[in-house]
C-alpha cells in the first residue's frame, strides 16, 4: 500500500459485503422497532474530507480511520500544501465537504489555513485538531475562521459525529 500522505488510494471508502451492517455506528442493527430491537441508523453520507498535518502518521491515521467509516479522505503535508490541495479542488469543482487541519504546523499554521479555507469557500466547515490541552493561546479560536476544535487525541466516534452533525444540512 502506497502511504504517501496524498495517495489516492486514500480516498476509496471500505466496500462491505451487500447484507452487511454498517458496524462503524454504535447501535446499528439489522432489526426495527418491529422486531424488538433498536432502529437502524439513518444512511450516512460519504464525505469529501482534506486532513492538513505535518505529522505523516496523523494523516495516515486520519486517511486510515476516516476512509474505514466510508469518506473520501485526502491527505496533505503541511498548511501551505494543504491550501493548495483545497485551491485547486475548488477550481476543478472538486469541493471538499470538510476540511481538518492541525493547529501547530512549521509552515503556515492552523489558523492561517482556516482563514485562507474561509476566504475561498466561507461555508466550508473547518475543524481545527489542538494538541495544546487547555493552552489560552491555542484554544482561543477566531469564530468567523474555525468551526470546531477538537483536542489531540479525539475519538474517532468524536470526530465522526462531529463531521455529520456539521454538513446536516448540506
């Protein structure tokens, strides 16, 4: 397998068998109410995700985890490639449904890529991952640039629930 952070293997979702149960929801079932048990879960979208980390094995992690839930994840090195990456999406009409990014990255860090994210597509939704637990200066976030900070680790159930509750009305 090819772990170059912008791969594009990366951005297959998993192929389940056609009677499987999408397991990667607590609770999902194959019964309903009129077989006793829980409901099934709603279908989920798949989504089109760029994961900005200097960090090769965050993003392989992020590209890993992501794709196994059934988004399209690309991965990109660094603030300023991610912001190229997400440029030329917007101009082939590729748009990204979500953009994560790092928050503390040697080139241009998490902040200037929300506010460069922001500038060219406003209502792209943009998580910010801090590894600075409790830090003023990192937390502290600017609303109209960042949507969402999560702090490193977040849960991958964390993180998913985040990303649909974030493009519901998409």
């Amino acid at each position: 397998m090819n772990t170059s952070p912008e791969s594009p293997q990366a951005e297959s979702p998993r192929q389940d068998p056609p009677d499987a149960v999408d397991r990667s929801r607590p609770g999902a079932s194959p019964m309903g109410p009129a077989g006793g048990g829980p409901a099934p879960l709603p279908v989920k979208r798949s989504l089109r995700l760029l994961c900005i980390d200097d960090d090769e094995q965050i993003l392989e992690t992020l590209q890993v985890c992501l794709g196994y839930l059934g988004h399209q994840v690309k991965g990109a090195s660094g603030g300023k490639r991610g912001i190229e990456v997400f440029c030329t999406a917007i101009l082939k009409s590729e748009p990204y449904d979500v953009v994560i990014t790092d928050m503390s990255m040697p080139d241009v860090n998490g902040y200037e890529v929300a506010q460069a994210i922001k500038a060219e597509s406003p209502k792209t939704p943009v998580i910010l991952l801090s590894g600075a637990a409790g830090s003023p200066k990192e937390t502290e976030v600017p609303a109209a640039s960042v949507d969402a900070v999560l702090n490193k680790p977040a849960s991958l159930k964390q993180l998913d629930e985040l990303l649909l509750r974030m493009t519901a009305g998409t």
